[in-house]
C-alpha cells in the first residue's frame, strides 16, 4: 500500500513539476474625460453618472451656459423643476422627461438635450482575459463585445463568464440570475462556449455601468510519476477523467505499472487526503469504467520493479524541492 501526505498548497506542488505560473497584470482606466460615442450610436446612448449634457430651456436663462455632469447618484439639480432623475435614459428619453416636468411651470416648454462628455459607463473584466482592468464601454455594448475590448479570452480560461450587477440597475436578465447574500448585486453565470460561439443568442445580454465580468481560469488536476510528461492538466468543458488526464501527460512512461496507480484526493471539508485504487490497464482494456476527477486530484502512475529506485530519487527530488513526502510500502 502507498501512503503520500501532501501538504494542501497547490501551488508547491505546480513549482515542483515546473508548471507556468500565473500572473495576472490588473490595468486601470484613467480619469481624464472621454469624447462621447459617435453621433450614430448617441440616440442610443444609455446616460449615467459622471456624463455631462447640455440642456437647453427656453425661457430658463439658468440652464444652458455650461455643460452639466450627472452625479454620483445618477441625478440632476435643475432650476423650477428640481432634481431629476437621468441615469438610465437616453437623450431623447430625457428630453420627454423634462418636457413633462416644465409643462407645469412653462406653457409649451421648447427642451434640448446634447449628450457632451461621457465618463460613465465603466465595466471590470477580470480574471483568464488577455488584458483584465476596467473599461469603458462608450455606449451600447453587448457581453461579448465587452469581453472582446480585453483582447479576448486565455486559453487557460475556465467553462463558465460570471457576471455581477448592482441591483439598482435591475436584475441580470439571465436564467441563472441570483441575489447576493448582500442584496445590493445581482450574480449569475453562463457558459462560456455556447457565449462565444452564439449557440444561445439571449445570453448575449447587454452590460450596464459598473458591471463586473470574470472568468475564472480553469482548475487543474495534476499528473506524477510514470508518465511521458508529469505536471499540470487545466480541466475545461465537462470535466476530465482519468484517461483523458494521462493522454494530457502523453501516456506512459517507459516503465509504468497502471494496475497499481491512484487518485490522491482532499476529502470534503479536510486537510487529509485520501487514495482512491485506479486499474489504468482495466480501464484502458474496456473492462472497467473510466473515472471522472475532480479539481485538484493528482493522478500518480507508479514505476514498475526494476524502476521503483528511480522513482524514489524523483520523489527525492520532489521533497526537497516542494516538503511533499512521499511513502511507498511494498
């Protein structure tokens, strides 16, 4: 029987089997004032904090001399009629708001609205994209179109985009749409694939301000001992079994002993690990079930005999370079 403690910090064990290590550069937008979108998309422009818009009232001298930038709050402190809501509306749609309010203080109130300067719409996109920061997003822009302003996704990406709204915006219109445990964000998450590839149009959902976009590198499982190339497998799409992570290692060494090998895995809310017995040349030959693994397990393919004193140096090797020890009882 072999017996292997390992400690629970992964990233020891991907320094000993010299697997990349992952960097991740957070780029930030700066302050300085934007140009609003071109005049094509501005009908459709979607105002909101920190824009600036000239308003034009006739007969109310006190609005039109300089441009006025929508606060924080999404709101505006207008003469006669107060403060108005405008985050959330296109010109046009303000405009109607407005005319309705002043028709109480004005006969046939004449309104413009220009949309000047914007600086409203950021947008984070985090994690397995080429360049992760905030973004704008100048005017109308769908998830793919967002994702598609950090350069597109790695190819260490995981299976599923996840996206977080504030509430105030109203809920993400998705089938998997939740609430936090806060109640201030709505949180939900689509498959990354049918995203890209449109399988599932609907899901291609518009992103408001201050939407934040993750996706998640793709956990791992990790391949050790007699196999072509040992290190780490990224785990994508439906999962990974145990054959399909050692075709990843480019199969077996020159000397395995596949009846013999194992899935060391961490048990459900502990620090221990346990071995699950995996027959690599039953499975191979039909006669047993291939087995699904989980993020983290490692798959260790022992040496045969004559092998198993170099398989010890390797293990050698591994502990002074990582503290995993490893213990074989023959």
């Amino acid at each position: 029987m072999t017996y292997l403690t390992i400690p629970p910090n992964m990233t020891a064990i991907r320094a000993a089997l010299l697997t990349a290590a992952l960097v991740l550069n957070i780029c930030t937008v700066s302050g300085q004032q934007n140009a609003p979108p071109p005049a094509e998309n501005r009908a459709a422009y979607m105002l909101g904090p920190n824009d600036q818009i000239k308003i034009w009232v006739l007969g109310v001298e006190e609005i039109g001399a300089n441009p006025i930038r929508i606060d924080p709050s999404g709101d505006l402190d207008l003469p006669l009629v107060g403060k108005v809501h405008a985050a959330g509306f296109t010109t046009a749609q303000l405009k109607a708001d407005l005319i309705q309010r002043y028709s109480k203080e004005l006969l046939k109130p004449q309104i413009s609205v220009e949309l000047t300067n914007f600086g409203s719409q950021p947008v984070s996109l985090m994690g397995a994209v080429n360049h992760p920061g905030v973004h704008q997003i100048e005017g109308r822009k769908t998830l793919v179109e967002a994702i598609s302003l950090a350069d597109g996704i790695r190819p260490d990406a995981g299976p599923r985009v996840n996206i977080s709204r504030q509430i105030q915006y109203g809920p993400i219109p998705l089938p998997t749409a939740r609430l936090d445990s806060t109640g201030t964000f709505s949180i939900a998450d689509i498959g990354l694939k049918d995203l890209l590839s449109g399988t599932h149009p609907a899901e291609n959902i518009p992103v408001l301000p201050n939407d934040v976009i993750t996706v998640p590198v793709a956990e791992a499982v990790f391949v050790i001992g007699e196999v072509k190339k040992p290190g780490e497998v990224v785990v994508k799409g439906d999962g990974l079994t145990v054959l399909q992570a050692l075709s990843s290692a480019d199969g077996f060494g020159t000397a395995p002993a596949p009846q013999n090998s194992k899935i060391v895995r961490l048990a459900p809310g502990s620090s221990e690990r346990k071995e699950i017995p995996v027959d690599l040349s039953k499975i191979l030959a039909g006669r047993s079930e291939d087995i699904a693994m989980r993020p983290n397990d490692i798959l260790v393919v022992p040496a045969s005999g004559p092998k198993r004193a170099a398989a010890r140096a390797m293990e050698a090797a591994i502990q002074a370079a990582t503290g995993i020890a490893i213990w074989r009882r023959y």
